[in-house]
C-alpha cells in the first residue's frame, strides 16, 4: 500500500516539474497527451470495463468540444462553466444515440456507433451557418486568468484530466463498474440475476461520452480552434489505438498508450511527412506482438512492477478475460 | 492500480525527453522559412506548384548568401492537407518546434483564417499567396499577415464585371452558379452575385450549387444543370475539383450547349487540359505569366523555372516566388531579419515583382495586384492555350473601397 | 421537374451506384466468408486505380491499352492483396474484432502513404480514347458514355459472381462458409485456403473496380477516405456476404445520393447515415444478410 502512494506522488511530481525543464513545444505535446489520456480512458469505460468497441467515441468528444468553443466565441461564456456545459452536451448527444446502440453487441455494435460518428460529424460539417462548417471555429482563446502562454493551460489541463480521472476511478471500482465488469465478462448471466443490461451499459456509454466531451472541451482553447474533423472515424480510432497501445486492460493503459502515441508522433513527423504509415506499422506490432500494450509488456519483463490479482489481460475468443 | 509501471513507463519517457529537449534549440543565423500548404487533399495540384515556386526563390536566394547577404534561408515544407485544424498544427509546429520566422500558407482560404491568428499570437509573418479570400484581410486584420494574391472581391468583381457586359450584350436573363461550398467558394460567389445584379439587373440567379470541397463525382451537379438550361453557368471551383468538373462536364457536351464566362481557369487547367478545354472561352486567372513576360523579372523567372522543371510556371509558382521575394525586400527595407523590423517596414511597402512594380494597401495589407481576364485560345510558342485579349483588371479598379472595410470591421467586433 | 431530367438523375445514381457495388462486392464477400471488415478495402480500390493509370500509361502507343489497363489493375492488386493475405490476415483469423479492425485500419493507413511515395501527389488523369469522349442521349437524357461500359461492367461482375456462387463447386463451398465455417471445416475442406482466394477475389474486385473509377475525372490522393464510410452502408444496408444485398444497397445509396443532392444537397450524407442507422437498429443484418453467428 505504501508503494501505491509513492508512486503516485512521483507521477504527479514528473507531471508538475516538467513544463519548466523541457521547451515550450514540448509543453505542448505533454498537454495534449493529457487531453487525449482523458478521451482515451472515457472510452476505456465502454471497451476495457464493458467489453465492447465503440468506433464513434469521437462524435462525443467533438460535441464537447463544439459546445465549448461556441459558448465561449459567439456568447463569451466562461471557460469553467462551459466545461461541465460540454459534459451535459455530449451526454444528452450519447443518451439518445446510445440509446440505439446499446440494443446491439460485438461487430453491430462498433458499425453503428462508427454510423452514427459520421452522422455527427455530418451534420456539424454541413450546418455552415451555426458551425462554420469546414472552416470549423477560430479564435477559441484561454480565458484572461490563464492567458495564452503554454505552462498555465498546461497546468489548468492537469488539474481538469486529474480530477476527471480519479472520479472515472471511483466510477470503475465502484459496484457500478463491477456490474460493467460483469456484463463484459457474460452479459446473459448478469441479466440471470437482474440487472437490466440495457440500461447499465447505457448508463456506462453516458458517462463515457460525458467524460469525452470534457476532453473535447478542453481541447478547443487549447488549439485556438475546433473543426468537424474531430469527430470522424478516424478520430474515432485514436483512442482505440492509443487504449491498445498502453494497455487495454488497466486504468492507466490508456494514459500510456496516449503518452506513446503523440510522443512519437510529435517525434516522428519533425523528420517525415510519412506518420500514416510509422504509426501503421507500430499499431500492427503491438497488436500482433504486444496484445496487453505496453503496460502488459512491462508485466511480463519487469515481474516486480506486477501487482497480485491483476488480469494477465489476455482473453479468450468470447471476449472473457482470463484470471 | 498499476503505477508502478505508469511511473517507469513515464520515468523512461522523461529521460528521452530530456534528450530531445536539447535538440530544440536553433542557432538565430538562418532565417527559418515554413511552408505550409496543402499538398494532399483538394488543393495539392496548385500547392505543388507553389512549393516549386519557393524552391526556385529560395536557390537563388541562398546562392548570393541568402538574406541580407548572410542568413542562409532553410526551408520548412509541412502538408496542411488542405485542413484547417491540420494546418493550424503543423503551423504550430513549425514555430514551436522548428523555430520558423515566416510561413507562407495555404492553397485553402479556410486554413490561412484559421492560421492567421497563430501567426498572430506567436508573432510570426503570414503570407498568403495561393488562398485568397477577402476574409483573410478585410475582417479581424493581422499585423502579421500579408496577402500578395487577389483577393476574392478583387477577382470576383473582375469576373463578374466581364460577364455582365456580356450578359447584357447577349440579353441573357438567367443563371446558374456552381461554386465549392468552403471559404474561397463562399466568398467569391458572394462578391460575384452582388457584382452581377448591379451591372446586370436583368439577370436572376436561378439556383446556386455547392458541391463540398474535394468532390469528385460531379455527374448529379452535371445532369442537374443542364435539365434547367440556364442561360450561362457561373464556375467556382479550383486546383484538383476543377480539374475534375470540367473533364467530367465535357463528356456530357456541357460546355458545347451551355456558356461557361468568366470561371477560375487558371495556368494549371491551361496546361493540364490543353488538348480538351474549350476555346473561345472567356476566363478568369491570377497570375499569369505570359501577361508580363516584358517584365525581365518574369522573364528570367519564366527561364530559370523551365530550365529547373522542364515546364511553365503555373500561377502558383509565380505567386509563391513573388512571396518569397516580398519577404526578402521586406528584410532589405528593414536591414534586419527581426520579424518586427520586418513587418512594420512591409505595411504599405512597395515591391518588385514578376508581376511588376506593386505596393500593399496599408488599410488591409492586401496587394494591389492585378486579375486578369481572357479569351481562350492556342497559341504556337507555348504547347498549350492561353489568354488572349486578356483584360488586365488593375488592383486600384477592383479592390474594396476603404470606407467599405472599415465598415465591415466595425461590424465585426 | 420533367421525366427527361428525373430520368437523367436516374441513371446518373445508377452509375455511382455500379461503382459503389464493384468496391463493396469485395469488402461484403470478405466480411461474409470471413469475418473481417477490411478497412483497406478502399485503399486497395485506390491502389488499383493508380495500377491502371500506370499500365495505361505505359502501354499508350497500343489502342486497347485503355481497357486492357482495367483488368491488369484487378490483378495487381489482387497480387497485393494475396501477399497481405499472406502475411498478415492468417495471422488474424481468430483475433478479437478489435485486433482485427485496428489490423486493417492500419493496413490502410499504411497503404494510403504507399500509394503517395509511389506515385507522388500530384492528380493522374487518363485520357480517353475517341469512342467515349462524347455523351450518348437516352431517351433525350445525357450519359457520359463511359458510364454505359461502367454499368455492363457491374452487370457482368454481379452475373459472374452470382453464376460463380450457385453453379460451381468453389461458389458453393463459399456460400456454405458464409452461413457456417465450422461445416466447412468439418467436411474436411481447409478453410485457411478457402480464405486465402477469398479475400484475393474480394481484392480482385477491389482494384477491378479501381481500375474502372479511374478515367472518370482523375485519380487523387485520399479518395479512398471519402468511399470506404460509403462503401460500408452498402454492406450494412444490403447486408453482408449477400450479394444481392451489396446490389440492392449500392443502387439505394446510389439514387437517394442523386436525388437528395437536387432538393437538400446538405442532407445527401445526412440521410444515407440515417437510413444506414435505422437498418442497424431495426434489421442488423441488413436487407438480405443473413443473422450472424456469433
């Protein structure tokens, strides 16, 4: 228990020391691996814990994203009150397309929440009068108690992606999340001893999608812009890549795998236009050679890193984790 | 929970961070240059040529010992894939991590609004060559951006001014307009739709179309419009969409039934399409070369740029090296490469160009440069059609009054 | 509106329609027999269409290079599509829907940077030969003539494979694995061969139909983003492995395209991904798929 704590402390110390080490672009990068760790463990919520693939988690993070930067430019609302505002915007967005969705399983499941992505995405993309269309919204500024310099938003980012981690904590290990756990692992059996399946995985898609909309929201003034982009498949998949990347099974996988991911993309694309096909290449490695992400790796070489009574994050084919 | 493992994994990344994090900084000699245009997507017909277009100014440039003699200029060339988020980040990219003091950006109008106020706040020249649109300088002026292409009003009311002569000349009654629903497209034919009902108020806009940025299949639009045989069709599209409009409109006969005046056919579609484009066709270009080969700047250019690609130089070559070449006057007139010498001394500057001598309006640092409108036709010196009559269309006979755009900034705020 | 331009509108979502089917034939035979939503599906229509744009190219002095350049694309591709087989999908089979979907994305992206280093950015166009440069008139409606051969082309594809799954021995052992791989197997026939020429056929069809897209307008970068979402709510919608289904799905994306664009051009897109959600929620298995084993 000790260890739990010092180790902690040690991640938030990395986290607060660095912006003042490292030059100002890298600052950047750490903030965005910050913003998209969030949006990556929101969708963990529905693939890691409830075992099923969203392909359009990103519809949701655009739709907080959307929120905020609208609120702020054409009615200069303040930035805090817009974050939760973007929490309520995608859940509600989630609460009546998940509706749809949470009726289906497996393939069904990621087409149609991969259908109903690109239905966001074009409807934000052809409403040129409310949303600017493709030239998505600019000038989406930190508020004046920030200012525009990369070290305070940095910190405002930590503390948001902080405490939106620790309640998506909370929400994991409570009975709640057991009941997701459960309903991954056999859903016939769940619904054998009451639970309405229906209903909690549609709980779950909310508040993964809220969760994703204050990632999104986040990233609007971060950007100084938001476009309808963000909510493509393709904008879909990143979570998805970098919830694999670190390790699909584990709270913090995902914040890795977002970590890994824009690192090296920061890294690579200063020496190649060619990132579609490096980040092709790793994504194909680690599935076929790493299948727990990075973080199972580090279960497996560093044996004393490994806590009692974690899964080994394999499962069988139905989707069951092995013990 | 595993921190444990987070916090090796993150203790592994700082270290290589640190690492990296010395690579950063630059020596201040070289004048870093970023470019940042879309060479995939819609626009990577005309940012191509554009790229070549540096490339060119850039050589000889570096071959007298760059700026002012001794700031060799390294180039930067990011793809902003004709995306406004996109090219916002890599133009981020390019100032925080590569240290650009300048970027010349983009073929999409949409991208250099989006990348204006960047350039803004981290205090970075901007210079559109290639995209146009009048929002880049009339609304929400940058100090920083400077724009030495026509813009949308400027080209528009050229066009339009052309076409309604010739609509009133032929007593035409109604039209069509088919314009790429983005920035440029919006704005243009915005300008256009204005022009022509005041010059020609006999004229209705019967339906406009607006086929989404990067369409490729054109045939609805196609067989749409000529069910409604309107009495012309007024085009606004450009780079890889107009190319694939008008191949695709020619196998329908669209352009031997309907009348197609005054659309953006450029010396991209001139060369690209040499053997099927239209003659007798009246069109609208931005920077043509064979408009100024009296001028011995374009002259050499013209030379030089053959001799390097074995082609002409499209319009966007012309623009982009002209951009590269305000940017170094503008470094003479301050004597310094700071970005703030640079800036002040290039508001209301006059420059040389291939184009020929040309100042920037100080109210919205737009160039006063010239839209040229012509006949289609062959011509034997050069392998592929070219303008003819071409009406050059000054920059002090087509831009916006001032008055007009102090308006609209106020109403902007 | 007349009947001459409804007509014209008619056939012109007909042929986008034919060139929907030839992509998603591929991707719905795959996905039946073997499970896997190939996110590459379009990049490889695109590769094949850059393949016919070379071979045409290089054959130019002869007068069939044109058509000639339309199967050798199929091939070439086919021949890519073989070694990713090969190499990569066998070693996916069994994965999790995830894996699988992450594999074939990045196969994708790989493939699009591929194409560009290969053939560079800059657009390709193909001319055409004399024949069908000019329009035909149907009835008073104008037609691209090529699009006449586009749409025998999709007739003869869809004849061969529906000929190829009822009245051969291989069709049939296709189609058993469609509705049960485990029979298959279990009749003693290897199914890793079995998904091996699959998924090359289903590649076939692919550049096939690459190679037909493109003479019309030019061939550039990214086109395979804007089709592979499209080509997807032709196999949801017809349903998947059902090849009246890709049939049926690509003429209703076709025509609602078409003729959406003439009253509410902002709502083409809108709809189709409406009307691909509703099959989702009310009938997942599309039109004429059948219900999947899980």
């Amino acid at each position: 228990m000790k260890n739990k704590t010092l180790f902690a402390v040690i991640l938030i110390l990395l986290a607060v020391v660095l912006p003042f080490i490292v030059p100002v672009f890298w600052v950047h990068v750490l903030t965005e691996i910050l913003i998209m760790g969030l949006f990556a463990a929101s969708f963990n919520m529905i693939f890691g814990y409830m075992g099923q693939l969203t392909f359009g988690h990103a519809a949701y993070y655009g739709v907080g994203a959307y929120t905020t930067g609208l609120l702020m430019v054409k009615a200069n609302v303040p930035l805090l009150v817009c974050l939760p505002l973007s929490m309520l915007s995608a859940g509600l967005c989630a609460a009546l397309l998940g509706y749809f969705c949470v009726k289906l399983r497996g393939i069904y499941f990621a087409i149609l929440t991969m259908a109903f992505g690109q239905l966001v995405y074009y409807i934000i993309f052809q409403w040129y009068s409310f949303t600017g269309g493709d030239n998505g919204l600019q000038g989406i500024v930190p508020p004046e108690f920030l200012g525009k310099a990369a070290n305070p938003y940095y910190f405002f980012t930590l503390t948001v992606v902080t405490i939106g981690m620790i309640a998506l904590w909370i929400i994991s290990e409570s009975p709640f999340g057991y009941t997701m756990r459960a309903i991954r692992d056999n859903a016939e059996r769940t619904e054998f001893i009451g639970i309405n399946v229906q209903r909690y995985m549609l709980l779950n898609f909310i508040i993964a999608a809220m969760f994703a909309g204050l990632a999104g929201a986040l990233w609007g003034p971060f950007n100084r812009s938001v476009a309808p982009d963000l909510t493509n498949w393709q904008h879909s998949g990143m979570p998805v890549f970098m919830t694999v990347m670190g390790g699909p099974f584990s709270f913090l996988g995902p914040l890795v795998g977002s970590a890994i991911y824009t690192f090296l993309m920061a890294l690579v694309t200063s020496f190649t236009e060619y990132w579609p096909l490096v980040s092709g290449v790793i994504i194909i490695l680690v599935v076929l050679l790493m299948p727990g992400g990075f973080l199972g790796l580090l279960d497996e070489k560093f044996p004393f890193l490994m806590r009692k009574g974690n899964g080994t994050g394999k499962t069988d084919g139905q989707g069951r984790q092995e013990r | 929970m595993d921190f444990r493992k987070t916090t090796a994994f993150f203790v592994t990344v700082i270290t290589c961070l640190f690492f990296f994090g010395m690579t950063g900084v630059k020596a201040a000699e070289p004048y870093n240059l970023g470019v940042a245009l879309g060479l995939t997507g819609a626009g990577a017909l005309y940012s191509a040529d554009g790229v070549e277009g540096i490339k060119l100014a850039v050589e000889e440039i570096n071959a007298k010992g760059g700026f002012l003699g001794q700031h060799k200029i390294e180039l930067f060339i990011r793809d902003s894939q004709t995306k406004p988020d996109v090219g916002v980040r890599e133009v981020k990219d390019l100032i925080l991590r590569d240290k650009i003091r300048a970027v010349i950006n983009d073929y999409s109008s949409a991208v250099a609004v989006a990348v204006k106020p960047i350039a803004q706040e981290y205090k970075v020249l901007h210079i559109a060559a290639i995209s146009n649109s009048e929002n880049i300088t009339k609304i929400n002026p940058s100090p920083y951006t400077f724009q030495v292409v026509p813009n949308t009003y400027m080209q528009g009311k050229a066009s339009a001014v052309a076409v309604a002569k010739i609509a009133n000349q032929k007593g035409w009654k109604e039209y069509i307009t088919i314009a790429s629903d983005y920035e440029w497209g919006r704005s243009t034919q915005d300008e256009v739709v204005k022009v022509l009902k005041a010059l020609a108020p006999n004229l209705t806009l019967k339906k406009e179309f607006w086929p989404r940025l990067g369409e490729a299949q054109f045939t609805s639009y196609i067989t749409g419009i000529m069910a409604m045989k309107p009495d012309f069709v007024f085009g606004i599209l450009a780079s890889n969409d107009n190319v694939a409009w008008m191949e695709q409109a020619k196998t329908y006969g669209f352009f031997d039934k309907i009348p197609y005046p005054g659309s953006l056919i450029t010396v991209t579609e001139l060369q690209l399409q040499a053997k099927t484009l239209p003659r007798n066709m009246i069109a609208l270009t931005r920077a043509p070369f064979f408009a100024h080969m009296d001028i011995p700047m374009m002259a050499d250019f013209v030379k030089n740029y053959r001799a390097k690609y074995n082609k002409y130089p499209s319009d966007w070559a012309v623009l982009c090296y002209d951009a590269v070449y305000t940017l170094k006057q503008g470094v003479e007139k301050a004597k310094s490469i700071d970005t703030e010498k640079v800036k002040d001394e290039m508001k209301g500057m006059t420059v040389n160009l291939t184009r020929g001598k040309l100042t920037f309006r100080a109210i919205d640092n737009q160039l006063s440069c010239s839209s040229y409108v012509g006949t289609i036709t062959d011509d034997p010196r050069y392998p592929f059609p070219i303008y003819k009559d071409i009406v050059e269309v000054k920059g002090s006979e087509s831009e916006r009054p001032e008055s007009e755009i102090l308006e609209a900034r106020k109403a902007a705020k | 509106m007349d009947i001459t331009s409804l007509f014209t509108q008619f056939l012109s979502g007909l042929t986008y329609g034919t060139i929907l089917f030839l992509v998603a034939a591929g991707l719905s035979l795959i996905f039946g027999v073997m499970n896997i939503l190939n996110f590459a599906h379009a990049a490889l229509w695109l590769m094949g269409a850059y393949f016919s744009y070379t071979f045409w190219n290089l054959m130019q002095s002869y007068s069939f290079a044109f058509w000639l350049s339309i199967p050798l694309a199929g091939f070439a591709a086919a021949a890519v599509g073989w070694v990713l087989e090969m190499v990569l999908i066998k070693r996916i089979y069994k994965r999790e829907l995830y894996e699988q979907l992450l594999i074939t994305y990045s196969v994708a992206l790989i493939l699009s940077d591929t194409i560009k280093l290969t053939w560079g950015v800059t657009n390709k166009l193909i001319v055409r030969p004399e024949m069908i440069r000019k329009p035909v008139f149907i009835f008073g409606a104008p037609l691209d003539s090529y699009f006449i051969f586009v749409i025998l082309a999709g007739a003869a594809v869809a004849i061969g494979l529906w000929w190829f799954l009822k009245y051969t021995r291989y069709g049939h052992i296709v189609k058993a694995a469609v509705f049960s791989r485990e029979m298959v197997s279990a009749l003693g026939i290897p199914i890793p061969r079995i998904y091996t020429w699959v998924f090359t056929l289903g590649i076939f069809l692919a550049g096939f139909a690459g190679g037909i897209q493109a003479p019309i307008g030019s061939i550039t970068l990214g086109m395979d983003t804007a089709i592979i979402i499209q080509a997807f709510c032709v196999v949801v919608i017809g349903g998947f492995g059902s090849l009246l289904g890709t049939l049926v799905g690509s003429l209703i994306v076709g025509e609602v395209m078409s003729f959406t664009i003439l009253f509410w051009p902002e709502g083409a897109m809108v709809l189709i991904f409406v009307i691909t959600a509703a099959i989702l929620i009310v009938r997942p298995w599309g039109l004429f798929g059948t219900p999947m084993r899980t």
